[in-house]
C-alpha cells in the first residue's frame, strides 16, 4: 500500500523524534503539517532508562513552552562511593528523576495537540534511495519523501539500512525497579541520587546508580549500572557480577525479579550525522558518554535537525552536508564534547591506588 508522500518521516516518538516536530512546528508550522512521526509501539510504551531529567531539558521545553508534569522526585543531593568513602555534591533541584512511560507519553500528547501526526504500531523496515529522495517502506506501507530523521535509538533501524562502517560506540546497561518505604529510603528523605564508582577497579567505565523514583503510584527505587565502554578494546567488565555484588550489598537482591538490559550510543565529533536525505538525532547519533545522560541531548538534537530541515526545504538542498558542524556549533555539541574528554579521562583504567586516594580526599573535602 503507497499513501501520499509526507515530506518528512521522523522514525520514532521518544523524545528527540518529538522535540524534532515540536521545533518544526515552532519554525515552520506548514512543514510540521506534512511530517510524519512513526512509532512501532504505542504510548505509554515501556521503556528503559535512569529517568534523570536535567534542568537543560527544562529549559529546551520552557521554549517550546511546554511543561510535563508527571509524577517526579526532584533531586538535591549527589552520593557519590567508593568502597566505604562517601562525598556530597548538592543543589537545589539539580535534576529530577521520572518514568520514561509517563514522561514521554506526555510528551507526545502535547505534540498531538498541536498538531502531530504520528502512526503508533507501524515499524520501519527499509529504505531506498530514489532521485531528490527516499522510499521508506514500514510493515504497513511505502512512502515516497524527502527527508527522513533517525530517531529510533541506539540500536536505530534507520541507521543500520544505511550501512555505515564505524567503530562500535555502544555503552551497555542493566535496570531493575525496586519498591521502597519512602519514609525509611535515604534516597526520598534526602531527595538523593548515589553513583556508586567502586567497579572502577574492577574494569568499569561507569558506575551503579539507586534513583529514588515514583511508578504507579508507589516509591520505588531505580537501580542500575553503567558501562560506557568508551575504551572499547580494554577487557569487559563482568556486568552481571557488579550489579549482582550492589544489589547484595543494599539488600536489594530477588532472585525471582528478572533483569532487564539496554543498550546506548555515544557521542562521537568524528561520527556519522547524516547522509543525504537522512538526518540521525539522539541515541541514534549519539549522547553523553560519561553519563550516560540521554534525555537532555534528545531534546537539544531536535532543535537543531529542525533548523536543518527548514534550510533544505527552504533552499533544496537535501545533502545535510553542514549538519555535523552545527551539532558541533551548538551548546549540545560543545557539552557533548566536554563529556567525552571526561569520560576518556575518568575511565581509563587508573591503578586502584589512585583511586582510593582521590576518594579519600573527596570524602574530608565533600562531607
């Protein structure tokens, strides 16, 4: 089955395919009419993350005037552990920690109010290139349009039928969710977030994290851990092994509760953003590797592959060939760019020495 052809298809309703339409919409009203948004589940969906949104995203959707009020823990304080040391860093509201499910349900509602068209449980498949354009077929139907956004994560469908060769740049993660008694969790009475840093030693490049978090009503604690893997030819880290190890150690192992993992694109400046016709956003082009931080980095790559398709339709040109400079030139590429000079730095296999007595220090510094 052939339908008219949108002059955009966004593959994928998370939120750096919705902040793409969203900023569309803000700059081109008529564009954002002849978009179209795939998504091969339906909202709410599940969907795997830590939740942490940082004030930046805020402030990309106060400018599009808009505020997602699901159920949220503001977070005040940082733990921050290392076999036994603990140090603080605080500020007031310095993230807060929702359901992805609800979060970027919400998300799309609003967008459906203003206007978005989106197709939910109409899934990707292949895409050809034809002329001054793209054949995108999905499970359901074929379309003929001009532009198509990559925004289905990291594991993008999109990205895999261009068939680029680039080195592997995937963090991996695991998650649990795990109830509480908010009155007796340190995470609600403190509004806290710990990173707990002790598999540093132990070969990974990241941490394990305990998120204070509301889900359905209930507290709950989001546990998991991190590995970036940004060194990608260091031995891996025995993931299961560490978590199994955390979840120990705070009470929180149930043999019963399955385990659920992800995976995570990181930012690379000398990656691939964009072939002709094909613009790639969030986990798609890659986010925080140090972090791990995703939601921030959606929403910020969606205002700037906006612009970029308001200046192709505006000029004809469709080869994206500037794209890459102004993710660079954006405060997003730049932030970016900070975060993986951190992580190499952090995660470079230090002795363990070291680190003990960087924490030692930090733990007298930080109380």
């Amino acid at each position: 089955m052939i339908e008219s052809a949108p002059d955009i298809i966004i593959v994928g309703s998370g939120p750096a395919g919705v902040s793409t339409w969203l900023h569309l919409h803000r700059l081109d009203p008529a564009l954002a009419e002849r978009t179209l948004v795939l998504e091969k589940a339906r909202h709410p969906r599940p969907k795997l993350c830590a939740g942490g949104v940082m004030r930046t995203a805020d402030a990309v959707l106060a400018r599009l005037r808009i505020r997602i009020d699901t159920p949220a823990v503001p977070i005040h304080a940082v733990e921050f552990r290392y076999h036994g040391r603990r140090f603080y860093w605080r500020r007031r509201n310095y993230f807060r920690v929702v359901r992805r499910h609800e979060f970027d349900a919400a998300l799309v509602a609003v967008a459906r109010q203003r206007g978005m068209r989106l197709h939910e449980m109409e899934t990707f498949r292949r895409l050809q290139r034809d002329g001054d354009g793209l054949w995108v077929e999905t499970n359901q139907r074929s379309y003929r349009t001009r532009a198509l956004v990559a925004a289905d994560g990291a594991n993008s469908a999109v990205r895999l039928g261009l068939g680029l060769r680039e080195t592997t740049r995937l963090a991996r993660l695991i998650e649990i969710l795990t109830p509480t008694d908010a009155s007796r969790a340190p995470e609600f009475g403190q509004n806290m977030a710990v990173f707990d840093l002790s598999g540093w030693d132990q070969g990974l490049q990241g941490y394990v994290w305990d998120f204070p978090c509301w889900e359905n009503g209930h507290a709950a604690i989001s546990r998991g851990i991190y590995d970036s893997r940004v060194y990608t030819r260091r031995p891996r880290a025995d993931l299961k092994q560490l978590f199994r190890s955390a979840l120990e150690a705070r009470g929180a192992l149930h043999p019963d509760q399955p385990w659920q993992g992800h995976p995570e694109r990181w930012f690379d400046p000398r990656a691939t953003f964009a072939q002709p016709h094909v613009l790639l956003v969030g986990d798609a082009a890659g986010v925080d590797p140090f972090a791990g931080e995703g939601i921030s980095f959606a929403l910020q790559y969606g205002e700037v592959a906006a612009r970029e398709l308001v200046a192709a339709f505006e000029t004809g040109d469709f080869t994206f060939s500037r794209y890459r400079q102004h993710v660079l030139a954006h405060p997003m590429g730049k932030d970016l760019r900070l975060r993986r000079r951190l992580a190499r730095l952090t995660y470079r296999g230090w002795p363990a020495l070291v680190f003990s007595i960087v924490s030692g220090v930090l733990s007298h510094l930080w109380r």
